[in-house]
C-alpha cells in the first residue's frame, strides 16, 4: 500500500516570502500522479498543482512550483511571494495505477501573517 | 459550468440509523469517488463509481454503500451509524483520473 508522509503539521510565513512544504510517498509503482490540495477553512478541497511521475520537468503554476524528486520519493511544495489566502491545510496526494484513489497525507496547516 | 454540488451540506443522525448522502458531478463528468475526512483518520477513500459501476472501494466496513445513477448523480449511504462515523464526507468528480473536482461535502454527526 502506498502511504504519503507531510512532517510539518504546521507551518507559518510572513506575507510575501517563501515557504516550502515537504511530502515524502513510498510506493512500487513507476507510474503515478502527484498532487497538491489546499483545503481553506471553508473545507472546499482545492487542487493546486500535480505532477506526472513520467515527466522529470517539475510542475509550476504561478506562484505554486513544486521539487519533484523520484528516486528519493521526494515531493515539495514551494509557494512564492505568500498571500494571506493562502492560508489553508495543505495535502499532498497519491494516486497510483488502481486509479481514481486519491491517497492523501495528513496535511500541513499554512498560516500567512501580515 | 457548475460545480460538483452535495447534499445535504449539514446533517445530524442518531446511532443505529442510517443516512444518505448525494453527490451530483460536474456535466459530463461519469466518474465519481467518495472522501471520509476526519480529524484523527485524515482523507480517506470510499469508493469510486463509473457509469453506474463501482470501479474501486477503500477498506470500510460493508456499512458503507454506494451507487450510481444513469445521470452519473451518486448515492452513498452509511447504515448503522456509529459515533466515529462522524465526519465531513467528500464527493469528488472526473473527466481524467488525474483531474478530481471536489464539492463542499456533507457535514455528518452522529449523537
């Protein structure tokens, strides 16, 4: 069974600085999906950003880019010039080829500060 | 488009009944899984559904069922409820594996 690791329960950053959220999956799969959920308070699960493990070219969307390393199972996420929406719970996501399963992390809680 | 819309959004049962819970995807979306959410077992996947067919289920009790309509609107339903089944329950829809819609969810306590 796959399971997907987030050791930062918690996590704060300054408005418009830079915070990075770490993810660590474990699985025998080769081919997989990677995700970034963010889940504000009002519990709506929002899907930020993912990654195709066959691509080596790391994901980006604006300011979400994430650090995907395969090898170390290795799957950050960066957040670049932090906006107070951003505060919300942040889950890393597998789904592996039994499909359409999304096997979550326990999440990290971001909190963005004036 | 619409979203992925669930209802009810709140609900209060009493142990030993039983719920149902709806879930109707995005237009054009015929695939749709179910999300557990709660505080000390984290997301945890249901089941999923595909014209009208389970494709996938997670490891829960056989309490927890499931269905899918020819409109690709889906049904969950809890039977003999228990305490822990307490949870904010997740209806997720799709085009592509890889593209899950999520709607607000369904909001269960159970006294």
């Amino acid at each position: 069974a796959q399971t997907v690791t987030q050791s930062q329960p918690e996590m704060s950053v300054q408005e418009a600085e830079t915070v990075t959220l770490s993810c660590t999956y474990d699985t025998s799969e080769s081919n997989y999906y990677l995700f970034w959920y963010k889940q504000p308070p009002s519990r709506q699960m929002i899907l930020v950003i993912r990654q195709e493990a066959y691509k080596q070219q790391n994901a980006t969307e604006n300011r979400f880019s994430v650090n995907f390393q395969k090898a170390a199972k290795s799957f950050s996420l960066k957040i670049s010039d932090s906006q107070l929406g951003d505060t919300a719970m942040y889950f890393c996501a597998f789904m592996g080829n039994s499909g359409y399963a999304l096997n979550f992390g326990k999440g990290t809680s971001l909190l963005v500060t004036p | 488009k619409a979203g992925v819309t669930q209802t009810p959004r709140y609900l209060i049962k009493t142990r030993g009944q039983q719920v149902t819970l709806s879930c109707s995807p995005i237009s054009g979306h015929r695939s749709v899984s179910w999300y557990q959410q709660t505080p000390g077992q984290g997301l945890q996947f249901l089941f999923e559904y595909f014209s009208e067919t389970q494709r996938n289920k997670g490891n829960f009790p056989g309490r927890f069922s499931g269905r899918q309509f020819s409109n690709s609107r889906s049904e969950m339903n809890v039977s003999t409820l228990e305490l822990g089944d307490s949870a904010l329950y997740l209806c997720a829809s799709s085009l592509a594996a890889y593209e899950q819609y999520f709607g607000p969810g369904t909001r269960l306590t159970v006294t």
